[in-house]
C-alpha cells in the first residue's frame, strides 16, 4: 500500500497555483509587509490561517516555501492513511487483510494522491477531522472530547468550509452520546478560533475570506454545479455505494457511534461541496475529508453482507468486489466515468500535465517580470498566484481573490468556471496597471505576427473570461496600452501589454 501511494503523489506532485498565494502571504507578513497581498491592501485572499502562519515561520527559518508545503501536505496525506487503517482494525473491527482496504483504496485513488503533491492545506484539513472522528468514535471521556475539539479547531484555522464539520461532528457526538457532550466538542473548538474570527473581522471587515465571495456567493445555478460534482466523484469512483453498504452496516453493528459521526463527516463534505458549486480543479479536493470515512462505510458494510458466506466463497467474493472497486478508482482519471452529469470522457491524468505545464509557463513569466520591469510596477493578472509570488510585484487580481472589490460585486455565480466568474475589467484598467497579462498567461513558441493573429489568440484566450473581454473592448485600454512580446528563452516568449510610459529596463 505504501509503495503504491508513494508512486501516485510522485506521479502528481507538482505544487499548486493556487498554493502560491497563501506563500505570498506568508512571505510578506515575515518580511514586515504584513499579512497582505499587496503593500498597504487589507484583504484576507488566503483561505487558510493555519497554512500562512506555519510557512510565515518556515519564512523566517530561511526555508524553502515550496518544499515546507509539500513535505508538510504529504506528511498530512500520510497521516490520513494511517487514522484510516487504525479506524478500521480499532474502532470498526475489521478483521485481517480487510483492515488494509479502506486506506488503500484511498491511497490508489488521485483525489487523495494529487490533494498530498499539490502542497496545499487540503489534506492537512482532512486529517484534522479524521484525527477528532478517530477520536470521538474510540471513547467519550472528557479528555476526548477536548482533544477532538482541538483538532477541529485547527480545522477551523486550516479551511473556511470547516464549520460544517464541527457542526456535524458536534450533533454526530450529541446523538450518540449525550447533549452536552457535543457542546464540549463545539465549544472548545470555537474557543480556539474566536481569536481568528474576530481579528479577522474586525481587520478585514468581513466575517469569510475574501475568496469565498469570489467563488461561492450563493445562486441556484452555483449549487447545481455543485451537485453534478458530487455526484460525477460518487458515481465515477462507485462511492455512493457507501449508503447501502453502510445502512446495512448500521444494522448489524452494536457500537453505532463511529457510524453516527462516519456519516455526520460525510453529510459534511457532500453539502459544503454542493453550496461551495464543486471546484475547476481536478480530483475532487473538497470532497477529499469524507474520502477514507466513505471507504471505510463500504469495506465494513461488504464485510458484513458476506459474513455468512463459507471463508472461500466470502474471500473470493470480497477479492473480486475489491479488484473491480480499486481498479475503477485507478481508471477513472484516464475518463472512465460511470456520472449521470458527466460531461464527455475526460482524461484528468492528461490535463494536471498540461496544467504541469502552466506551472513552468508562470514561474519563467515571473522571472522575466522580476529581471525586466522596476520594482515599484504593477501588473494585473487572472493567474495570482506563481507570477505575483516569483515576480514580487503588486498585483491586481482579476478574478477577485485578491481583491475585495470584485469578490463582492453582485454576479451571479454558477455560469462558467469554478472561481472565474466575477470579474470588473473597467475598474482593473482605472487602477492603471503598468503590465497586463491576459487570459491565463502561456509561454508561445511563436509570438503572434500579424494583428489579425493577436486578435485571433486573444479571442481564444479569454472565451471564459469576461473581465478580459471588457478591458479589450475599453477604447482606454487601446489608448493606453501597447503589446509586447518578450523573450523568456532561446525557443519561448510572452506576450504582455504594457502602459505606455512604463519601460523594462534596458537588457544588459
């Protein structure tokens, strides 16, 4: 199981864009800026306290940001295998080799290997609620009430969609044990977090992060979205059979606490996932603390089902069950789909290398931005993450995560990408941004050589982009701006535009 984990987050291991923003913010608070994305700018674009605190030390230590984080999300990812593994021999039972198969058919699955390589909190997150379910669900003396309230205060300071959890975690605990016991398990973990809450609202002047407005204002059209996403994971990876299953389980079991609170978690993830209207990205990350507690609800509920059957039988009926199981998990990001909502056969696999390759594409455009323009430039971008942090120029986002002025405009979410939706293209171009980078920003083989071919790429770049479209269609844009093409190396280049008056320095 261990070799068969470690070869899939090597396969996936590539930090995350988004990731690069909460390093910003780390970088910045341990170099005197403050917790901000730009100098003199209050806004909380991070969605994770817990995640900046921890590298804004590894800052100050002289540490290698991207190696803290992806060292810290595997160890997480780990971790989550290992709570999963002693749930299943100690809490639930499992006999055997049977104990193993929760936690390997999280560890062959990419929503757990790829959320363990990306280096974000994701995984960190899920660990936290599956150290308090593993807690709670072994006794319910005081001393384990308060210790599982403290994990799910980290959670609280690791992700915003945490106060699900500790909800559900805490009704789970009064309904299996007594009232008060869940008030012990809430309460203390939001002691833990009122600090937080309350410096964060009173300094940022909102009660979320600036990124749930820019992602998940509610509509109806943003949690339909988010219903075709849990249920595009549940079916392709055949996880809805963990209802039945764990019915059944529910049934025979004698101790139901672990099941009250394995189903309260689950509950949890699905409608935080649903009102949060899924994710663009790949592998189902917000469904990832449900994952183990989902294979879990299946194994115990198989084991079950065929206890009565003679030990061969039952072990080669479970062993086929299992192969057929694992072996979809492992297909389904090649575009095995099983969905009702899905959308066409989609290789998942193939697109994080393309995205691989965006991430090599920003890191040389952060590098040539850094080297070219002085430092007191301004740049607006959709991408706010690897070209802000590698160039360290203040940055104007455009998809609001940044930015508190978009996230909060009145758009209805729901009708493009997860996250790219709001945007305010006349509002970025008062800000008179000297760089501009439009759509999401690519190395080019080969610049554009006529003006019939810029119009032509810059349509295709920014289909989904609306906030792009409006600066292009701006007669102040045209007035004010001019393209460049510049050199990243002897076979790459990138296309900008820059105000004009705004020179790179001259090539040495």
């Amino acid at each position: 199981m261990s070799t068969a984990a470690g070869l899939l987050v090597w396969l996936y291991c590539q930090p995350f864009e988004d990731l690069f923003i909460t390093l910003r913010y780390a970088e910045n608070w341990a170099t005197g800026t403050g917790l901000r994305f730009n100098p003199g700018e209050d806004v909380e674009g991070f969605s994770s306290f817990s995640w900046v605190a921890i590298h804004a030390l590894a800052a100050l230590l002289r540490l290698d940001l991207d190696v803290v984080s992806t060292v810290l999300s595997v160890a997480a990812g780990a971790l989550m295998l290992v709570m999963i593994t002693y749930g299943a021999k100690r809490i639930a039972g499992l006999p055997g080799l049977s104990a193993y198969m929760p936690a390997l058919a999280v560890a062959v699955t990419a929503t757990w290997a790829y959320s363990a390589g990306t280096g974000m909190e994701t995984t960190a997150h899920a660990a936290c609620i599956l150290l308090a379910w593993a807690v709670l669900s072994r006794d319910g003396t005081r001393r384990s009430l308060v210790a599982a309230g403290l994990f799910l205060g980290l959670a609280l300071l690791t992700r915003p969609e945490a106060p699900a959890y500790v909800g559900a975690i805490a009704l789970g605990v009064a309904l299996g044990r007594r009232g008060r016991d869940g008030i012990v398990v809430g309460g203390v973990a939001a002691a833990l977090f009122a600090p937080w809450l309350a410096w964060r609202w009173t300094h940022y002047g909102y009660p979320l992060p600036n990124t749930y407005y820019a992602k998940a204002d509610p509509s109806w059209e943003l949690w339909l979205e988010g219903l075709r996403y849990v249920e595009a994971f549940m079916s392709t990876h055949v996880y809805w059979m963990a209802l039945p299953l764990g019915v059944f389980a529910w049934r025979k079991e004698g101790d139901k606490n672990w099941l009250i609170l394995a189903f309260a978690v689950c509950g949890a993830a699905i409608v935080t996932s649903i009102l949060g209207g899924g994710d663009t990205f790949f592998f189902y990350r917000f469904l990832l603390p449900a994952l183990p507690l989902l294979a879990l609800l299946i194994v115990v509920g198989a084991v079950q089902l065929c206890r009565d059957l003679p030990p061969l039988k039952r072990h080669a009926v479970l062993g086929a069950a299992a192969a057929l199981w694992i072996g979809m998990g492992v297909a389904a990001p090649r575009g095995l789909s099983t969905s009702l909502s899905w959308k066409g056969r989609v290789d998942e696999h193939k697109k994080t290398r393309s995205l691989n390759a965006f991430t090599r594409d920003y890191r040389a455009i952060g590098r040539l931005l850094r080297r070219d323009f002085p430092a007191d430039t301004w740049i607006a971008t959709n991408a706010a993450g690897i070209i802000p942090y590698v160039s360290g120029l203040a940055t104007i986002d455009m998809l609001g995560l940044n930015d508190a002025h978009i996230a909060h405009l009145d758009i209805e979410l729901g009708h493009g990408p997860a996250g790219h939706e709001k945007y305010d293209g006349n509002y970025v171009l008062d800000r008179r941004p000297g760089v501009i980078l439009f759509g999401l920003p690519r190395a080019l083989r080969r610049p554009p050589n006529s003006a019939q071919e810029l119009r032509a790429y810059l349509r295709r770049i920014t289909e989904h982009l609306p906030g792009d479209r409006e600066i292009l269609a701006n007669p102040e844009f045209v007035r004010h701006y001019r393209p460049l093409v510049a050199r990243l190396d002897d076979s790459r280049f990138a296309l900008m535009f820059v105000r004009r008056g705004v020179e790179p320095r001259p090539k040495r």
